[in-house]
C-alpha cells in the first residue's frame, strides 16, 4: 500500500536543503518524533526575485539519501522541470511535489505529467498561488492522465491582496470544493505556507483536521533563525514534537459514529461559508459607503432605482440557475439593497 493512503500522514523537514550538515541534524531531532513518515527538503527553490538562495541543487539529492539511509524516513522533493523528477528518480525521492507556482502553468504541469508517466511514486499537488480551482482541478487531471496512481493535494493557501493575517489566505472553500469533487484523494494541509509565522501553526492544523484532511507537511529547521529561507515560519524538531501533541486529529465533539464523523466535517465546511460571507458583507458595506461619498460630492440622489430594477432581475435569474428559492432570494438582495442605501445615506450625510 502506498503512504498516500496511510491516515494521519505527516511530512517535515526543512524548506530548502542549505548544507549535509543543515539536513542531518534536522532529520535526526525529526526521527526522535515517532508520527513522522515523509522528510522534505526544498532542493531548487523557486524565488520571486534573483540573487537569494536558490536551492542546493543536485547535491543535496545526494545529502537526502544519506537521511534516507541513516534515518530510514521516506523523502520528498519539490519538482519544477522534466530534469528535476528524472534527477529526482535517478535519486530515489519517495515522494514528488508539484509546488505552487508551477501549479499555475499547464504547459509546465503538462511537461512533468510526461516524465512521471506511469511512476508508482507519489506525486503531490501544491494549490496554485492564485485562488483558481480550475488550475489545481487541471493539474489534477494532467497527473492521473499520466497514470500516476497515487496522488495527493497540499493546501498551502493562495496569494491575496490586503490581507495581513496569514502569509497565503487559506480561503477553505477552495479545498473543501477538492474534496467535495474528488472524495478519494488525500488532502494534506500546509500551515507554514498559509502561517507564516510560527505562532500560526497550530490552529491552522487544527482546523485543517476538524476539515478531515488527511495529513500534514509542515516546515522544520534544527536551527530555524538560521534558516536560508522561509525562516520565520520553520520551527525546530522539538517545537514540533510540543505541537503534534497538542493537536487533537479529530475534534472533540467526535465521537466513533459515522453520523458524527460527518455532521462535525459539514458544520466546519459552515462555519468557513458563513465567515466569508460576513467578510463580503463588510467589503461590500465599505463600497457603499466610497458610492454615498462620491454621490454626495457630486450632488446625486441615493436611491437609483433603474440600476437597482436591472440588478435585482439579473441576480434572480442567477439564483434560479444555483437553485435558490425565490422568495428566499429576494428577501435577501432586498435587505441588503436597504443595508447598503443605510450606509451610502450615513456617509453623505456626513460632514
Ligand atoms: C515549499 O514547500 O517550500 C514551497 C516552495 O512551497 P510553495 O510551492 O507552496 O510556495
Ligand atoms: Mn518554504
């Protein structure tokens, strides 16, 4: 049986391979933690700009199979090219990954779908950095095309703009939609990507596995302020041990049946909708207020009730193609047509 299909699997190492020595002391002090399967290690680092560290390279292909050999953890590298998984191949990598900025070009995923072909290896998938499913969904298939078999997702978060409380916003709807379309395939959550800080960590995991995910791949350093990159989200091999053991894989309210198995993934999968909605409602109120603003400085009326006419008929043929109830629907586009009015009336009264 492939690890891919093990529950609770966990993958830890360092974000890139810096030296023998880096790699060695990390994968001892990880050895010691009994859950880990899977040791990582960036080998090519991809960066936004030139001239930072870039990645060991093909030695440190050779530094992971010492780890392999001394410490007998499976290993994993990340792979952007065709010569990356034929080095990764040659190298005996257990476990490829698909990172996230490749995620985001077919023709890219479509090459390295050509040099996995058939390989019994497990090959990972990054989410793309953009909040696009379509891309991940793509890539999904461009892998099993290839008849790659044992397939996982990673959930690292994806870029987002004006966002300062995660370093990648997890916008859970998205994996729950990877889920929901393809219940088979293990979904592994990455807090040091989404975190980006240490002190993130925890309730990311804890909130990936109150999802059910399948596992995690989280960043450890055996010297994380030294780290050559991505150092203040990698944590130490012992840091980790605290934290694995302080988090609960399923949520308390769960107990053996399947009916609370179920109810407790569905009310999470709510409870992330319904956050969202509160924060589209508050940017949507925000846009209200700049509409009340520049209609008061251009002496305008507030209520425009041709536009609004147009807008509720179009959103109610929408809602009939999502299925919504009409009467449902429309209390609630009324309602927020009144909330907004409420707000742009605030701000052009304003003085
Ligand atoms: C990594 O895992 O070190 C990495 C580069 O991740 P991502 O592709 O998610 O940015
Ligand atoms: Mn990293």
């Amino acid at each position: 049986m492939s690890i891919i299909n093990k529950q609770k699997i966990i993958i830890a190492g360092p974000c890139s391979a810096e030296s023998e020595n880096q790699m060695m002391q990390t994968a001892l002090g990880l050895k010691k933690i009994n859950s880990i399967d899977i040791f990582r290690a960036g080998i090519w680092k991809p960066r936004s700009k030139p001239g930072g560290f870039e990645g060991a390279g093909k030695i440190g292909l050779k530094w992971l199979q010492k780890v392999k050999k001394t410490t007998s953890l499976l290993t994993a590298v990340e792979v952007a090219n065709p010569d990356h998984v034929e080095m990764a191949l040659e190298n005996d990598v257990d476990v490829l990954w698909i990172g996230a900025r490749t995620t985001v070009n077919p023709f890219t995923v479509q090459e390295i779908s050509e040099a996995l072909r058939g390989t019994s290896n497990v090959v990972l998938i990054k989410n793309p950095i953009n909040a696009d499913i379509n891309l991940w969904i793509g890539a999904l298939e461009r892998i099993k095309n290839a008849n790659v078999n044992n397939i996982g997702l990673v959930h690292r978060g994806f870029t987002s703009f004006g966002n300062d409380e995660y370093r990648n916003a997890p916008f859970w709807q998205i994996p729950i939609e990877m889920k929901r379309l393809f219940p088979n395939t293990t979904m592994i959550c990455d807090p040091s990507h989404i975190g980006g800080k240490r002190y993130r960590l925890q309730n990311i995991i804890q909130k990936s596995l109150n999802l059910d995910y399948n596992g995690i791949m989280i960043e450890s350093h055996f010297n994380p302020d030294l780290a050559l990159t991505d150092s203040d989200q990698q944590i130490s091999p012992s840091d980790l041990a605290i934290l694995l053991d302080n988090i609960q894989w399923k949520s308390k309210e769960i107990q053996k049946s399947e009916y609370n198995d179920k109810i407790t993934v569905l009310r999470e999968e709510l409870k992330e909708l319904d956050d969202e909605l509160l924060s589209i409602f508050y940017a949507r109120m925000n846009i209200s207020r700049d509409i009340g603003e520049l209609k008061k400085k251009n002496n305008l009326t507030i209520l425009q009730t041709k536009y609004w006419d147009k807008r509720l008929n179009y959103l109610m043929k929408l809602g009939q193609k999502y299925d919504l109830d009409p009467i449902f629907l429309k209390t609630v586009l009324e309602n927020i047509h009144l909330e907004s009015i409420r707000f742009q009336n605030e701000a052009r009264t304003k003085k």
